[in-house]
C-alpha cells in the first residue's frame, strides 16, 4: 500500500509539475503577445542605426554574457514563477504606464522603454529575489539605453535643443541680453548661436542616469522614496549643468565678443559641467540608506519555487501556485484589451489647387536641388513653391505639408545656408488668429515672413508646432515661408494684408 501512495504521489506531483510548467508558457506567450510592436521595433531600429551603435550593442550584450557565465552560481532560475509584490508591480504598472503614454503622447520611445522595464519586471518571477533586486539598476539602464541611446537625433533631442534654446534666451533676457531662440539657434544683436546636438544635454542626461544606476548598484543603495527624489535631482542637476554650459559659452562667444575662447572650451566646460553634476549626484546618493545584509544566494535551499517544482511543497499549495501563473496569464492577456487611441487625422491641404483672390498673381516655380534632396526623404510631405505679385510686392512663397515634424524646420536655417545674412528675427502677430515670424536680411535689403499653421491654430515656434503633434492635439501642418525680394516693414498695411489674404486662402485649402 505504501508503495502505491508513492507512486501516486509521484504521479500527481509530475502532473502538477507539467501543469505548472504550462502555465509559465502561458505566462510567456501572453506576456509575448502584448509586446509584439517591441519586436517590429526592433528590428526597424536594428536597420536603422549607424555600425557603431550596433558594435556598442553587440558588445554590450556580450558583456551581459560574460558576466551572467562568470557568476552564473549565483542566478538561480525557478521553472514557475514565484509571485512576488515587486516585479509583479513593475511588470503591470510598466505594461499600463505604456498604454497610457501612447494616449498621451506619440513619442514611441517612451512605451518601448516601460515594456522593456515590465520585461525584467516579469524576469523577478523566475528569478531568486535578492539577485533580482540587485540587478535592477542594470535592468533600468537597459530599458532606458534602447529606446534611447541608439537614436540621440531623433524622438528627444531635436526638442531638447529647442528648450535648451528657450531657457537661454529667456535667461539672457532677464539679464537685458536681446536674445530670440528659433529652432536651435539663439539670435542676438551681435551674432546668431547654434545650439548644436551635443549642446540639447540628453547625452548628459541619459550618461548621467546610467552613472547613478551604476552608483546605486555598486554602493548596494536602496531603492525607494529617497532614491527617487534623488534621481529627480540628479536629472536637475544634469539640466542646469548643460543650461549653465550652453548660456556660458553663448556669452563668451556672442555678448563678450571672444569666439575664439568659446570654442577652446567647448569641450572642457562640458566635461567640466559633467563630472561636477556626477559629483554631486554622488554625494546626495550618500543620503540613501544601504541595503541591509541578507543571506548568500545559496542560502534559499527552501524557497518557495524549489518546494513547488522538487515537490517538497503539498499538492494544495502546488495547485494554488499553478493557479495563479494561469490567472497572470490571463491578466497579462486581458490587458490586450485596452483599446489603443485612435489614429489622429493627417489630411493635409491641396497645394495644387489653392483659390488665390484676384489681387494676387501666382506662378509655379521649381524647388532648388537641396530642397528636391531634402524633402525626398520624406515621401508623405507636399510642397509648394510659387512666385508671387501682389501690388506693391513681389517674391516666393513655399508652402510644406506635412504629417510629421521631420520635414519642418525654421526657415532662417535655409536662408543663413541659402547666402542671406540674418540681421533681426522678431515675433509678430498679422491678424487675430495668425502669429508668425518676421526677418530682416542682408542689411534690410530683404525681408521673409514665416509660421507654421494647422486647421485650429497657427505658431512661429517650432517647439509648440512640436508639442501640438506630440501630445495628439495637431498632426497636420503646414509650413508657410515667404521670401520677398525688397525690404518691408511687418506693420505695413499692404504687408499685413497680403499675409493675412495667404493665411486665409491656405484655411480654405
């Protein structure tokens, strides 16, 4: 009889083992189904990116590997899960924050790196806590670097440069500076400064959150409330250290008049400005308190997986344990039902057809060759290009059309690239509903006009017409630039006429 009820028991228990061992695949598959665009992404992002942030991948992961072998003693894996308070937080609350910020935002960066941080959520069921919990910093640091660290040019950075841009202006006026910030260049009375790449500062914020992830992790930091207002400082602190940098630099080259000694330390002050941020992170790193002292890794010879899987635990609790992996999976499963927000409309305006009052007199003129290159790259934009005479003026308007911020631009780039010379850029208002941006060129010999305009609204800055797409208010806009061959005044009144007679035929469109 003994023999038998052995048997039995073995029996049930390979069963529930079996049982619990599809659970776990369900849990998989399902935790895999709801993040398939990671996969598509990927893929793109892995065609996309330049050779050298495919080696810094590769080695990256080779690095994981030879680390993960070295002390491979340490990671012990449960073939079910263990449902545990934290990665069971991590795992959902990144899988909802990521559906919320598609409905928020359309900036696809930031879903991809909470699917990614829910990914190593879902890691802590299989693995031992205590290891888990070590390597979070390293789990974060992942999440964040994908998205991110292999696409500085896009998503972040060219708004980044854009608010860098606003905070000096904004500082160097309340300094008496004359300043305008358009798209990434600082207009002053003395001269125009680029605010380049290197210059928006998200190198320096995503380097210096890895460099406090690291921190955390050597230091055996805890993580939790005091850990989080430091990370909020240390991202301030990186901040003000690259605003600090940028507004130095624009005043040595620009106000003081010494370019010169501006670009000798371009280099220096930012290395400067980035290893006193990192020093001070650390410092206040040090209000965080350690993690306490636990036991070995090889010390949870009665862990709750092990009983479950080396059947030590009583069939009860193995059937509840399989139980809850099939409810997780359903979970994750029923979280495929959130709906995703609805595509927001590109209609853009027909270009081709614009009803012009009588007054105006238009002719289709071609796009020069940087301009056919420039916006070849970008096949769902429309471009118009048209002489124009209206009595008392003569120029060119271009019209741009576009769904997508890539292809808009301020068009004082174009015209500094073009052989103009920028004297002044100023804020100007032509009607009620239109605000634009007026330019004074090669010593008032030319004046240009231009604003960025959508169904509801219109904007000459680039950071707001940013903005509008990206919290999914306004997709489809247009650029309007217009090039006159004489000098103007804005105040005008044939000026401000013709302006607004353009704003309001392309309405119609």
């Amino acid at each position: 009889m003994t023999s038998e009820s052995n048997l039995v028991r073995l029996d049930t228990r390979a069963a529930g083992n079996k049982l619990g061992l599809i659970g776990t695949g369900a849990i998989l598959l399902s935790w895999l189904y709801l993040n398939l665009p990671i996969l598509g992404w990927l893929a793109q992002t892995w065609q996309e990116i330049s050779p050298f942030n495919k080696g810094l991948l590769i080695a990256g992961g080779l690095l994981l590997l030879v680390q993960g072998v070295r002390y491979r003693q340490q990671f012990r894996f449960s073939p079910v899960p263990v449902l545990r308070w934290s990665p069971l937080i991590v795992t959902i609350g990144s899988a909802l924050l990521a559906y919320a910020s598609r409905w928020l935002l359309i900036l696809e960066q930031i879903p991809i790196a909470f699917a990614l941080l829910g990914t190593y959520g879902l890691l802590g069921l299989f693995l031992e806590f205590t290891t888990w919990r070590k390597g979070l910093p390293i789990g974060v640091a992942i999440a964040l670097f994908l998205p991110f660290g292999v696409q500085f040019s896009s998503g972040l950075g060219f708004p980044a440069r854009i608010l860098t841009a606003h905070i000096v202006e904004f500082i160097l006026k309340a300094g008496n500076v004359t300043a305008l910030s358009s798209e990434d260049i600082i207009v002053l009375d003395t001269g125009i400064a680029h605010i380049d790449l290197p210059c928006s500062g998200i190198r320096s914020l995503w380097t210096g959150t890895l460099f406090l992830l690291a921190a955390t992790w050597l230091e055996g930091r805890q993580f939790g409330l005091r850990w989080l207002v430091v990370f909020v400082g240390n991202l301030a602190i990186l901040a003000i250290a690259n605003v600090a940098r940028v507004l130095t630099l624009v005043l040595i080259a620009k106000v003081w008049n010494q370019p010169i000694l501006a670009e000798i330390l371009h280099v220096p002050l930012g290395l400067i400005a980035f290893i006193v941020a990192c020093s001070l992170s650390w410092v206040i790193l040090r209000w965080v308190l350690r993690q306490g002292g636990g036991a070995s890794l090889n010390s949870f010879p009665g862990s709750a997986w092990e009983r479950n899987y080396r059947g030590s635990a009583s069939p009860i609790s193995a059937r509840l344990s399989n139980l809850k992996s099939f409810l997780l999976a359903a979970c994750i499963l029923g979280l495929t039902l959130i709906p995703n927000p609805p595509a927001i409309s590109n209609s853009l305006p027909n270009l081709a057809n614009l009803q012009w009052s009588s007054p105006i007199q238009t002719q289709p003129i071609e796009l020069t060759l940087v301009e056919k290159d420039f916006f070849a790259t970008h096949p769902s934009v429309v471009t118009q290009k048209q002489h124009f005479e209206f009595p008392g003026l003569t120029g060119s308007i271009l019209f741009v059309a576009s769904p997508t911020l890539q292809a808009h631009h301020a068009p004082e780039m174009c015209l500094v690239g073009s052989g103009f010379r920028l004297d002044q850029i100023v804020q100007q208002q032509f009607a009620p509903r239109l605000f634009g941006r007026w330019l004074s060129l090669d010593d008032q010999t030319h004046s240009a006009v231009y604003w960025f305009q959508s169904p509801h609204q219109t904007t000459g800055d680039l950071l707001v017409r940013f903005w509008q797409q990206a919290s999914r208010q306004e997709s489809s806009w247009t650029l309007v630039s217009i090039l006159f061959d004489k000098f103007h005044s804005p105040n005008d009144p044939v000026v401000q006429a013709f302006v607004t007679e353009v704003y309001r035929t392309l309405q119609k469109a």
